[in-house]
C-alpha cells in the first residue's frame, strides 16, 4: 500500500489528510488520480485540496465544490482534482512529481 488516511475527520468541515510514502522502494512511479466524495452533509460547500511533499512543501492547491451528498458507500467515480505524476530523474534517481 502506498498511502493511507491518517486524518478522517467525521464530525466537522475537516481537515482530513491522506499520507502517501516517498520512499523509492513502495512509491511506484506512474499516474496517480486524486479525487473527493461528499461523505455526508457537506452539499453546496468547497472543499480545498492540497498536494505537498516533504521535501518542496506545497505543490498544488485547487478549490472546488463537493458536489452531492454519497454516503457512506462512496463512489467509484470521485470528483477529479489532480493528477499527481510521479517519476524519477534519469540522472539522479531522485523522485519527481508534477500535478496537472
């Protein structure tokens, strides 16, 4: 697994976190979909998501609305945010990502 919801905040307006590793050896390069789903309650509001990483802080922030009430069933087609684009540097191995 590469990352989980470390922060799911089931009482408020959040913030709720998702933590996925950076280390080389679990974090596969590739195209990596970030999305939301309105849990519950929360129709007509905006919802602000981030992407960070450890070593260049924030990289990408979006606001957009939550859209309709799901439940706690979710679904299988979230509201698109992100694309998170991770891959390496041929010289360096380091690990690089970009968000479109």
């Amino acid at each position: 697994m590469v990352g989980f919801l470390d922060t799911d905040n089931t009482v408020s307006f959040g913030p709720e976190h998702y933590f996925a590793s950076c280390d080389s050896t679990i974090l596969q390069t590739g195209t990596y979909s970030v999305g939301i789903n309105n849990y519950s309650g929360a129709t007509g509001r905006i919802a602000t998501v981030q992407v960070a990483t450890s070593l260049g802080g924030v990289i990408n922030t979006r606001s957009l609305s939550v859209g309709p009430v799901l439940g706690s069933g979710g679904n299988p087609s979230p509201i698109h945010v992100f694309n998170v684009v991770v891959s390496t540097d041929p010289i360096n191995g380091k690990i690089l990502y970009t968000v479109n």
